[in-house]
C-alpha cells in the first residue's frame, strides 16, 4: 500500500496542457491528493480540473523570466506559495513551469518529476549549457519520447533517472468516426463528401528568440506554403486548421500568417479556426491530418491516429514515432515541397481508396503506443516511486540535529574541542546520536543546566490495463545515490566555544560537531558581541536539518526569533525556568523585575515551537504550554545507567553525619551558599555534622572564602569537579544526606543519582524538585534557616529517614535508562524537519 501523497502539478498555463488530466485521474483513483497551480486567467485547464474536484491554486508568478527582477519576485512568492501547500511530490510540464519549479523549491525536500512535453528549448545550445545543470534538480526526469530521453542522458542523467513515457490519448475518447459522423462533420464545415481534406490542429505561437529565429514552431508557415501550391493544383481539396494564437503574441503571429497567405478569400481552401473544445469532428471530417512542425514530440499526430486519421509528418524531434510503414509519411522539416509531394500521394491513395487502410495501421499503432490509461498508470507509478524512494532515502539517511545550547566549548591541544562543563561533554550527546540503543557508558558530570542569559561567563493500485508491451518503463531511481541504511545521527552543537581556552578534556565523539559562536562573557560581553552573534546563529539555523532548542537561553531565544523570520520549524527543550532564576535575585531588583518579561517571552518560544520536550512532568508544562497538536513529553534528561541503582534501601547511622551536595559553581543557582549557612546553624545547634561540596566554577574561591568566614574551613570539604563516576558512587554511598536548596531547576540530575544510592534529601520547593521529593523534605528557596530544621529533622529521625532511602530509591528506578530512553527515542523521530514542505 502506498501511503496518500499530496502532488502538487504546476504547469505555465490554464490554456494548455489538457494532457495531464488523464495523470490527475489516475493519481486520485489511488488515493493521492492533486493540487494544481496554474498562472490566471481561467482557462480549458483549469476549467476541467475544477469540474473534477481539484483544487485549483492560482500562481503568484506568471513565469516570465524577461525581467530578473520581477522574475526574481515572482520566484520568491511562487515558493512561499509551494511552501504552503507542503507536497510529497512536486509534478511539471512544460520548460518555463520546470524551471520556476526547481528555482523556487531548492531545498525542500520533495522529489520532483518533470515530464518533457516537448525538446523545443533543448535546441538552443545556451539552453543545453544551463539544463545540463539544472537537470541535476530533478528527482526524475520523464522524457516522453526516446529523442528527448537522448538529451537528458548526454547530460549525464541514467536510465532509471530518464524514464521514456509518450504523452497519450484517451482511445475511447479519440476513435475512428463513423460514416454518419463524418458526414456530419463536413457537412457543418460546408465540404462536399468527396472532396479530399487535410487537417492540422495546433495552437499558433509565436517565432521563439533562440530557436528558429523568426517561425513559428508548429510550422503553420510550411503547410500553408505547400498548400498554395498543391491547391492551385488540386482546387477540389480543403484544409482545416484547427487552433487559434498562444497568447497575444502567437495571435499577431496567427494574423500575420492569414494575411501573408490570404486564407480568409473564399478560393484559398483554408477554413481556419480558433481554439475549439472538441477537435474530433474535424477529424472525423478529414482524410490526413498534418503535423509539420520545426519542433515536436508527438504531438497532435497521436490524436490522428487514435481518429484512424493517417498522418504526415515532418521529421522533426519525436514526430517520426507516430509513423510506421503503411500509416503514413514523414517528410524533412521545413520543407514545404516535400510537405506537398506527400500531401499529392495522400490525394491519390483517397481517390483509390487506399487511405482507409493506412488509417486502420495508425490506430493499431496509437493502441500500442499511446494507450492514454496505460499511459497515465505508468506515470504514476514514477511518482509513487519517487516519493518511496525519498522517503526510504530519509529513513536511511541519519538526521543532522542541530542543537542550540548555552553550553561552552574549549580548544583541545589536538584542535578539537571539549566542553567545559563536565554535563555537556561527549555522554550527554549518545541519545541524539544512538537513540534508542542504550548509548554507552558515562562519566559522572554535576548537574548543571544550561547556562541562563545572566550568567557572568564564560494503496491497492489501479492495475494498468493489458495491450502490446509499449516503449515506455516506469522504472525509476532518484539523482544520486541513497545513503546506505544506518541507525545512527549526527548532532551538530551550536554554543559559544572559545578558541584561545584550552582544556585537556574529553573529545567531543564521533558524530558530533561544533559549530562555534562567538564567545563572550557576561551580560557586556553579551552586549558588545550581539551583531556577530545573531549572524552566527542565523547562519547556523539557515543550514540546519533539524532543529532543537535547549531554552532558557541567549542561543535558544535568539534561535528561535530567526526561526519564525526564515519560517523555520523548530524543537525545544525546557530545561529550567528563567523567571525563576530572575526571581531569586541573582540580578538583584532588576533582575526581579523583569522576570515577568522573561516568563512571557519564554512562553512565546515554546508555544511556537513544533515539538516540545520538558524536563518536569508538570511544573514547567503548566508555565510554559505546548501549542496544541505538536508533540510533547515530560521526560528527564536524566538516564541512569546500569549500576547506577543501589542494591536496596539504606539502615540509618547515628551521627556524625555527612551532607553532601553537587552542582557548578558559575554562579549561585544552586543555593551552595544557602547550605553554608544551613550547616552554621545546626552545628551551633549542637549537630554533629560536615558538608562535602562537589562543583567548580566562577564563585567556587568565594564560598571557600565564604566558609572560613563562618569559620566552617573543617566542617566543609569542597571537592572541585569530580569526573569519576566510582568516586562520586562512593561519596554518596558514605553520606547521610544530600541537599539541593538551588536558587532555580529544571530536573535536577544531581539529586536523582543521589536518589539512586537510596539517600534521602532535601531541596528548596522549586522547579522539578518537588515532583521528585515528598514535601516534608522540600523548603523555601533562600531560607537557610528552614533548610537546617529541615535536615535536623531527618537525619535524627530514624523512621523518617529510612522511609526516605525506600522512597527516594522507588522513584530514582523510574530513570532507569531502558524505560526513557524508549520514549525519547518516540518523541525524537517526531522532532519536525526545519525546513517546511
């Protein structure tokens, strides 16, 4: 079953192009979806899809390419308008159709599939230089005839890229008349039943500038040459033209020639007709049909031979297809004395009889050639073909996700680059890279959140009917190689990374690279590198595949604006809470009063975002809401690894007792400050205790300073970073508490490991803590004096702590690895592509 596509056809005009109604058909009875664009005003095109139920776009661009300026406009909003209408498949014909196409869709995605209609341009050797570029744009290139396909495969296009499809007719439609039809016909054309008659149908359009500097294409100039003379010589016979001028210009053109060979007196043996709905009674009427064109494919010559109507036709491109042995002739283009020659051996054959049988061979041949439903199948099937192949090619491709972060780089002595926090070095990245699969080890890094804008560093088908094998195959592959199959991604991290900083650390991995932003530091440096910086990230977004925002952030929000300015779709990630971090005073009163500010502009970024993934099951969905219908998840970013979980709950110990807590040292968001302060107070209660402090960072020396200052220096042991995972194991498995009385939070990484070890905690009553802690554990954010009773309680509280370690150990088992990762896995491969079809 071939999932429902949406194919968008887009076509010059809605005057023409009647010959792609028998493709709509056949792509609706599948269950795909038509649109079309056609360029005003209404037209016989336009007309019929209407009837049939197809909507009808109209285009924005006229697809005149005479002025680059308005062309250059018209291109921009045709592609705003394809843009809209998000194809699986975008379908032309014709050239100046194709071109506009390929220029005003770069980069979206969709295959295309162009179908030749005719290999008129492809005579202008300035046309062949740029085509044979252009061509590349192509998904698949349709050539309706072998003569066209030779073009496109000296271009270097394959076979399978260059699949030959004749244009058809409806043979049910287009039939041999009957005796009473063509009685009928002549007489409303006022032509004795005996007289003979040629017919040619074809719209007039006007000498192109490249190709056959001053005629006309169909070469109404030749058959009216030949017939001046072959009717002075026969004053019996008649012609009918059939057709009236493409446009303004082909119609001065078609005046010029009615003028020039005086057709409208009454002994000329012309009847020249405008552009009729219903060709066949002419047909019907006639004992030849004549195509002499200077450029074709087939033309109007298949409609003759679905009439039974031998044809002669000039050599001229594919018109030597519809001409076998016995049903017709050809004669060299532009030769009106060889047009005449054939039009007297069709005279003579009339007289004798003779041209009834050649109209018999014509039809057997449109029956094997140009069997419009056969036709219509087989195209298609390149287009059901084209959309499998990219989206297998999409599936097999790894995604590229480009994600916009606060986190900091540094140059590694080889001139790679590692990360300066310990959260954001090469494990935190397995998860885009592999999901699903379990990723790989990691080594233990403090729970950190991205850096804040404050900071101050740095279906069943329709089967084709039977018949004669035909010419054509719907044989197809897409330009290019696909990738070969791999279940693995590539991660491109956008974030600040300073070139002269450099840091002995681990690599970033295989599969992932860094973009680099200018590096600043502070709210000045921010500032002084603004312009850079929104350039940087703008370029970066331009060439993203996928994208995904780490918010709160700078990166995140200026990301996000440029996102919503080239009309990019974009992911988040809510990872903390910026009107938190501003309320708890880290900018003083300014920073409080902005924070409503804050809050609003990140409920903004979320609500535009195509998918969203929090780190809280509730608190921060309830501030900052989804737009409805994009995918969510409330999932941690923590994933605890196999061995991370204690064996079982914890017996409490009497004092001495340890508190321990972790966290980066960049600023105060973690409250470390606050636990000083706690720990001074239960120590002058009379409580046997110490604190170790793990984290490092920009005010790590100022709480050490802070520390003696409460004369605390052998009650307090600060670690500095600690990148062993067994070390950190080890320090958590010998404490009696952890506490987190951070300032602001996500969901905080630190206190779910220590939750892991079956260690009971206590933490300030902000972000995702309270969704991870029972209340009699949580405290006011900045209250020091709370958190000390808070941890005087439980530590001396045999039962309540015990429960506790039970609890805390229940819940950290809800991180296991293998139950997340599987959902993150899920909400991933919903992520939107950036660019929208």
């Amino acid at each position: 079953m071939i999932r429902p596509l949406r194919v968008v056809l887009v076509l010059k005009t809605a005057q023409g192009g009647l010959f792609t109604l028998s493709h709509v058909d056949e792509l609706r009875a599948r269950g795909h979806e038509v649109v079309a664009v056609l360029p005003p005003p209404e037209g016989p095109l336009s007309r019929a899809l209407a009837a049939r139920g197809v909507a009808v776009v109209d285009s924005p661009f006229d697809f005149s390419f005479r002025s680059p300026r308005r062309a250059a406009a018209g291109l921009l909003r045709l592609r705003r308008t394809l843009r809209e209408l998000a194809p699986d498949v975008l379908h032309y014909h014709l050239y100046a159709s194709a071109l506009a196409t390929r220029l005003a869709s770069l980069r979206f995605g969709a295959p295309r599939v162009h179908m030749v209609a005719g290999p008129l341009y492809l005579e202008s050797a300035l046309i062949r230089m740029f085509e044979r570029r252009l061509a590349r744009l192509d998904t698949v290139t349709i050539a309706a005839s072998e003569f066209t396909a030779r073009y496109y495969r000296a271009f270097g296009r394959t076979r399978e890229q260059t699949p030959v499809i004749f244009y058809g007719a409806d043979l049910g439609y287009f039939r041999p008349a009957s005796g009473e039809e063509r009685a009928r016909a002549r007489e409303s054309l006022g032509i004795a039943p005996d007289t003979f008659v040629a017919v040619m149908v074809a719209l007039v359009y006007a000498p192109k500038r490249l190709v056959h500097r001053g005629r006309g294409i169909k070469g109404h100039d030749v058959v009216l040459d030949a017939w001046r003379g072959f009717h002075a010589e026969y004053p019996d016979s008649h012609l009918i033209l059939v057709g009236g001028g493409f446009g303004p210009a082909g119609e001065r053109h078609r005046l010029e020639l009615m003028d020039r060979f005086r057709t409208a007196n009454p002994g000329s043996g012309v009847t020249w007709l405008d552009t009729v709905d219903d060709v066949r009674p002419y047909y019907a009427a006639a004992d030849v049909s004549v195509s002499p064109s200077l450029s074709e494919n087939h033309g109007a010559a298949r409609e003759a031979c679905a009439m039974g109507v031998p044809s002669i036709v000039s050599d001229a491109g594919a018109l030597p297809d519809t001409v076998v042995p016995g049903s017709g002739w050809v004669v060299r283009r532009g030769n009106a004395a060889e047009l005449a020659a054939a039009l007297r051996l069709a005279r003579a054959e009339h007289l004798r009889g003779e041209l009834v049988e050649r109209g018999a061979r014509a039809r057997r041949l449109a029956v094997e050639l140009f069997d419009d439903a056969r036709i219509a199948a087989a195209v298609a099937d390149v287009i059901e073909s084209s959309a499998e192949h990219a989206t297998a090619a999409a599936e097999a491709r790894p995604r590229v996700f480009s994600i916009f972060t606060e986190a900091r780089f540094a140059r590694r002595p080889d001139g790679g680059w590692t990360a300066l926090d310990p959260a954001t070095r090469a494990q935190s990245w397995d998860r885009y890279l592999h999901p699903g699969s379990g990723g790989r080890d990691v080594s233990y890094g403090p729970s950190v959140p991205d850096r804040r804008p404050d900071e101050k560093r740095v279906r069943p088908r329709a089967a084709a009917s039977g018949g004669q094998p035909t010419r054509w195959t719907a044989t197809v592959a897409a330009s290019g190689p696909a990738n070969p199959p791999s279940s693995t991604n590539q991660v491109r991290v956008v974030g600040r990374g300073d070139p002269r900083a450099l840091a002995d650390t681990v690599a970033l991995p295989g599969g992932v690279t860094l973009v680099p932003l200018p590096y600043y530091v502070g709210v000045g440096g921010l500032m002084r590198r603004l312009v850079p910086l929104v350039v940087a990230v703008a370029r970066a977004v331009a060439t993203a595949d996928t994208i995904i925002l780490r918010v709160p952030g700078v990166m995140g929000s200026i990301a996000a604006a440029v996102c919503r300015v080239l009309r990019r779709e974009y992911a988040v990630e809510v990872i903390g809470d910026p009107a938190d971090v501003l309320r708890a005073g880290v900018l003083g009163s300014v920073g409080r009063r902005l924070a409503p500010l804050a809050e609003a502009q990140m409920r903004w970024l979320v609500r535009h975002a195509g998918a969203s993934l929090y780190v809280t099951n509730r608190t921060l969905q309830r501030r900052y809401p989804r737009r409805p219908g994009t995918p969510s998840i409330g999932l941690s970013n923590v994933l605890l690894r196999p061995g991370t979980l204690a064996a079982q709950s914890r017996a409490w110990r009497p004092a001495p007792f340890r508190v321990v807590t972790i966290g980066s040292q960049e600023n105060h968001y973690k409250g470390h400050d606050v636990l000083l302060r706690a720990v001074r107070e239960l120590v002058d209660s009379g409580l046997d205790l110490s604190a170790t402090i793990i984290g490092g960072g920009r005010v790590h020396g100022e709480l050490i300073e802070l520390a003696h200052a409460m004369g605390l220096a052998e009650r307090v042991r600060f670690t500095g970073v600690v990148d062993d995972r067994a070390a950190i194991r080890r320090l958590l498995d010998s404490a009696s508490l952890f506490a987190l009385p951070s300032r602001t939070e996500g969901m905080p990484r630190a206190l779910i490991e220590a939750m892991a070890r079956a260690l009971p905690a206590v933490g300030s009553r902000i972000g995702g803590i309270p969704e991870l802690l029972s209340p009699s554990c949580l405290v006011p954010v900045d209250d020091h004096r709370a958190l000390a009773a808070a941890m005087a309680r439980l530590l001396t509280d045999q039962q309540a702590w015990e429960e506790q370690s039970r609890d805390n150990l229940k819940l950290a088992q809800t991180f296991e690895q293998s139950l997340l990762e599987g959902k993150f896995s899920a909400w991933l491969a919903q992520v939107p592509a950036a660019r929208r079809r």
